[in-house]
C-alpha cells in the first residue's frame, strides 16, 4: 500500500514514528509537505499536484495538520477525500476537533461530561463571570495548542480584565471552571479506531497549572478506569475521529474531557507507555483500506 504522511516536519518524532510503522509492515510510505501540493478540478474530478506531478497513486494519507495551518490542512484532506483516498483522520474530523466551541458543542449533544463553559462575548462578560461564583476561571482562546492561549485567572477582577483584552483584541475565546481538584494533572488518552491503545496522567511542573509535556510536566502510565475509557471512546466517536487523543479531568463528580486533539503528539505518550501507538494507526488503515 502507498501512504503518505501529510506532515511538514519530515525529522519530527510522530513523523518518523508513523514512517518506521508503516515501512515495518512493507508499505512504500512517504512524507509530504501539504504547501507543496495543488488542487484542481476539472471536468468535474478533483485532481491533486505534488509540485508538478500528478498524485495518483496514493492509497491512504495520515495527516498530521499543525494548528496554524488547519484551513489549508483541511482544504487538502478534504480533496483526498473527494479522490476517494481513505484518511486515518477526516477534514470534518480536524475541524470539529480544532475550534474548541465547536468540540463542545457537538459533544454536548451527547451529553459528554465537560468543566462548565462559555463562549466569549464582550456584553455579557459580567454576567457570565458571575456565574463562576469569583472562582478560579480558565480562559482558553478558541484555537490554541500546547498549552498556548491558556490562562489562569484567580479573581473576578484578573479574569474580566483578561477577557476585555481578548475581545479588544478580536480573540475568539472561551470561559471554563476551574477544577481545582485535578491539581495540575489530567489524563490524555489515544483512541485509534474506537478503542483506546494507550492512557498517561501528566502533571504539571511546579508553578504552573498546564500538564503538557512541551511544558515541563511529567508523565507515567496509567490504566483508565471504565467511565474513562467509555469516555474517551464516546469523545472520538462524537467527533468523527477514527485517531485522536482525549484529554481527562478526574474531578469530584467523576470524569471530565478537557480537550480533544485531532493530531495528537505521540513521543510523549509513546516513551511514557511504551506502546507503539503508530503501529496501531497503521493497522486501522490497513483495515479500512481493504
């Protein structure tokens, strides 16, 4: 099988680790930088350029779209898609996933256990900060990654000057309770194909209360509890991800999702776990593929 890895960091550790999966299991498997393509249609078929060469022998991509690239990411997978090419991760997949309101909402719908939260807005930030009660309050912008656009907000006061900048500022963002019982840890758990293969609990470095690796924080290998994993399942199949990681509060009223990446770094949780994650998305291609 021909697969190609969507990515722009051909060195990068996830890259390298998809690469090695799919090379071990005997496909011819290539890195592609999605700036480097075209497309067209004509005639009514989509067609697809990598440089000057037409891109028609491509059995299954894996994208590995970075935040700041997300419209042109998806505009990209989703002409894979219109070539009937089988993506591990679908373009509705990565946008229902990328704008953090759009990802709450939808799992709303299904009734997923999530902090509380509300979506930004200048006129009635007041009132909304009211109904946190002058708690801790974190304030998330609608697309950040890593940890980035993420703050703590102690008091009434930080929180509504915080919020004001955001909008004076055209910042699309969100307000969540605090749980302040999690204590700087969460869980991220990766589900490939509707089953989790690998959990962590990540805790954050002293001072701060962000749990990402990128951060400073540490990480060990956990085993999910059964809601924790009927969670983590229910997140991806919301969603659409046939690949994502889902990232866990363990607070007082039981499990809580934070976040959902649709590109889910796999260094951190492949060295914590000693899983071989990307062996598991090579076979779910392997499967749906045939």
């Amino acid at each position: 099988m021909n697969i190609a890895i969507l990515s722009r960091g051909e060195s990068l550790y996830s890259t390298q680790s998809l690469l090695k999966a799919g090379e071990f299991r005997n496909h011819a498997v290539e890195v592609l930088d999605p700036f480097f393509f075209s497309m067209e249609i004509e005639n009514g078929k989509p067609l697809l350029y990598y440089g000057e060469e037409p891109v028609d022998d491509v059995h299954a991509i894996i994208p590995r779209i970075g935040a700041s690239h997300t419209a042109e990411g998806v505009t990209l997978v989703r002409q894979f898609e219109a070539m009937g090419i089988f993506t591990a991760v679908s373009s509705e997949g990565i946008l229902n996933s990328r704008n953090k309101w759009t990802c709450f909402q939808l799992l709303s719908i299904i009734q997923v256990p999530m902090p509380r939260t509300i979506l930004g807005n200048l006129y009635h930030m007041e009132a909304a900060l009211k109904k946190f009660e002058k708690n801790p309050v974190i304030i998330k912008v609608l697309e950040g990654t890593h940890g980035t656009g993420v703050i703590l907000a102690e008091s009434y006061q930080t929180a509504l000057s915080t919020v004001e900048t955001l909008s004076a500022s055209n910042i699309d963002f969100v307000i969540q309770e605090y749980i302040a019982e999690s204590k700087g840890s969460d869980i991220r758990a990766i589900v490939v194909d509707g089953v989790v293969v690998a959990a962590m609990k990540r805790y954050s470095r002293e001072g701060d209360f962000r749990s990402n690796l990128h951060r400073g924080g540490t990480s060990e290998k956990i085993n999910l509890s059964n809601e924790e994993e009927r969670l983590a399942i229910r997140t991806a199949k919301a969603l659409r991800l046939g690949v994502c990681g889902v990232d866990i509060l363990q607070s007082n009223r039981g499990p809580l999702v934070l976040e959902v990446n649709s590109t889910p770094g796999l260094e951190g949780i492949e060295n914590t776990t000693g899983i071989n994650i990307s062996k598991s998305i090579i076979g779910y291609i392997e499967r749906n593929k045939r």
